[in-house]
C-alpha cells in the first residue's frame, strides 16, 4: 500500500476534473480564437475556467490571465513589473523564503544591475509587514512576498505587507506567489493593495501545466514573448483549453467541501505532531503558525535523501524540500536559522483532502524504524 504525503510538490488529479480534461479534448477541441461553432465552444470554457478562478480569489475575471503554471506566472509577473517601470538599478524586495522562480528570477535581474534585498525570518520564524516595508525605499519598484512557504508552512500576511508597503511607497508594485495557498485559505485580493497573484492547478487535484496570474487593472504588464492576442496579448500563443477546465472543476471540487476538508487537515496535522512527539530524535522546523498542510521535521545524524529511500522501500513518499530544488540544499530552511545539521536531515510532509490517519501512522511508524535501523547500520 501507498503512503503519497508529498502533496506540496503536486497533487492526485481529481477524477472528475481528468474527466473534464477528456471531455475538452476529445469534444470542445476547437481553437478558442476560431470564428465558428468549435471555436465558441472552446472560449465558453475558457470564460468559464476564468471566471471561476477569480472568483475564488474575489477579483474582476477580465484581471486573471493563463500561464503554464506557477514558475511562468511568476516570471512573467517579475520581469513584467522591471520592464513597465524602466528604472535601471532600482531596488527589488522580495522575502528570502520565496519560491526558487521567484529568487531564480531576482538573480536574472540583480545581474541586470538591479538592486535586490532578501528579507529572512526574525527569531519567531516570520516576516511581518513592517520588516518588508522597513526593506522598501524611494527608490524601490517591486516587492515579491509569498502568502504560505512551500517547504515550511510559514504563513505570511500577504495583504497586510502589500498594505504597509503601499504606505510606504505607493509606487512600488506588490507581487504575491500563492501557490501554496490557493484553495487552502482565504484569499482576499481585489479590494487589497496587492497588484499581481500568481496561482497553479497541480496543488489542488488539477492537471499539471496550467496555472494563472491575476494582474491589477492598473498595472499593464508589457508581454515577455510575442505572437497572437490571446491573454490579452500578455501570453500568447493558443490556450491550453483542456487543462484550463480541468483546473477550474478542480477549484469548484475544492470550494465544495472546503470547511470539512480544512478540518480534516488540522486533525491530521495535530496527530502527525502527536506520534512524532513520542520519537526520540525528532525535531520539528516548522514554525507554530504553519499553515497544517506542511510539516517540516529533521533527524539530525541522518541526511535526508538516507531517510526518504528508506521510507521509499515502504511505499511511503515524502520529499526533502521544494521539489523544484532537486535535491540542493534548502535556501528556506538557511534564512529561516535552522542549523546546517538540521537541513541536511530535513523531510517534508505534505497532506492533502485524500491523506488519512493509516498515512500518518504508517509514515511515524517507519520513521521510527529507519531511525534505530539505519543508526545501527
């Protein structure tokens, strides 16, 4: 039997929304830009997916464009807001727990001759709004904060640094990465200050290679590559249709249940905290305001990849951190403070709607085994 708790990386694809992907595929599979009956076909369901994410993060639907997912969204958001601005060696702020394409992105720019500033975790494990805007000078154009940490759970108030930002400089454009966050908590942007979002599918039960950009009415990203009109001109280049509606039942699914599938989560998460409390050698790095989906625990003595392959024999699946990382050493678990022993032994446990109490217990049962097994060895 399977243990999958590495649902931080991608998720299981909700049969309902593979169904729709094949329905698209097979039956609306007209081109959405051609002028007859197949091709309305195909712009209805784009209206509908588009309508359907804003919803879900309460702005106008006309403000949400596709990408291929949640790297090209973030890069198409980072670079969009240098080149609108045109200012050569302006300052970028961003939080140094982003996502490796957000950082990946700063390094392009700062070697462009762009200032950049990483702001790391206080003593407490977070980034409030006023160290952000303590970062923002007269000078800055950007500012990047995620609203949950891919490999700790780290909660960021999103809309309150976007707030003390803007008071700081109402110049400067706020980006948020929610891609952990999306269907998971509540996302309150339209009437905010926070002026890109980007959001993807494979998080919450949606195909791979779709995922979208909410951009303020105000900002009008120039496009980073060129062709048709679709997305407004932004992202050209035919849409993707049939992931795009299996993206957006995915979010309907969520939205149906959300209340008693949180719950769920939080249940999980405490027992998780509750069996691993009783194995000696187990340190938690995940700070206490993580949001339940992320559990980020090191046995220090053990390296990490020892550890998975050993829960791997076993049907069990964690990861050791970002799976975009690849195996590198965490850059989150560094500027969050945590020792280099530490991150070399860190897992991550990712749970979703379909993870149950068997996964737990089978997952703290084997860590225990592998602990005294391979200490032994």
């Amino acid at each position: 039997m399977e243990n999958y708790l590495d649902n931080s990386a991608t998720t299981a694809v909700f049969p309902q929304a593979a169904q729709v992907v094949y329905d698209v595929l097979t039956n609306k599979y007209g081109n959405p830009s051609s002028l007859h009956r197949k091709g309305l076909e195909a712009e209805l369901v784009l209206k509908s997916a588009r309508e359907t994410v804003a919803g879900e993060l309460h702005v106008p639907s006309e403000t949400i464009y596709f990408t291929s997912g949640g790297t090209e969204a973030n890069n198409i958001a980072l670079f969009g807001a240098v080149a609108l601005q045109r200012k050569p060696g302006a300052r970028l702020v961003a939080t140094a727990i982003e996502h490796d394409s957000v950082l990946a992105a700063l390094k392009e720019l700062e070697r462009q001759g762009y200032e950049v500033v990483l702001v790391s975790p206080d003593s407490n494990g977070e980034i409030t709004p006023r160290a952000m805007a303590e970062a923002v000078d007269e000078n800055t154009i950007l500012v990047s904060a995620m609203a949950v940490n891919n490999e700790l759970g780290t909660v960021l108030d999103a809309a309150s640094i976007a707030k003390e930002v803007k008071r700081k400089n109402p110049n400067v454009i706020v980006h948020c990465d929610a891609v952990q966050a999306f269907c998971k908590v509540p996302l309150r942007f339209g009437f905010g200050y926070t002026d890109m979002v980007t959001v993807t599918g494979h998080k919450i039960h949606a195909p791979k290679g779709v995922g979208a950009l909410y951009v303020n009415k105000r900002i009008k990203l120039p496009p980073r590559a060129f062709g048709g009109h679709q997305e407004n001109g932004l992202r050209p280049g035919t849409q993707a249709c049939a992931l795009i509606a299996g993206f957006g039942e995915a979010i309907k699914l969520c939205q149906k249940d959300a209340i008693e599938v949180s719950q769920g989560i939080k249940q999980l998460n405490a027992l998780l905290k509750e069996r691993l409390a009783a194995v000696s050698g187990v340190e938690i790095n995940s700070p206490d305001n993580a949001l339940p989906y992320i559990l980020n625990l090191s046995v220090p003595g053990i390296r990490s990849e020892i550890m998975m392959h050993f829960l791997e024999e076993r049907g069990i699946y964690v990861s050791s951190g970002s799976a975009c990382a690849q195996g590198a050493k965490s850059h989150v678990l560094a500027a969050a403070g945590i020792s280099p022993e530490r991150i070399d032994s860190a897992l991550r446990v990712s749970l979703c709607r379909y993870n149950t109490a068997e996964d737990i217990n089978s997952f703290v049962d084997a860590l225990a085994e592998g602990i005294a097994s391979i200490r032994r060895a």
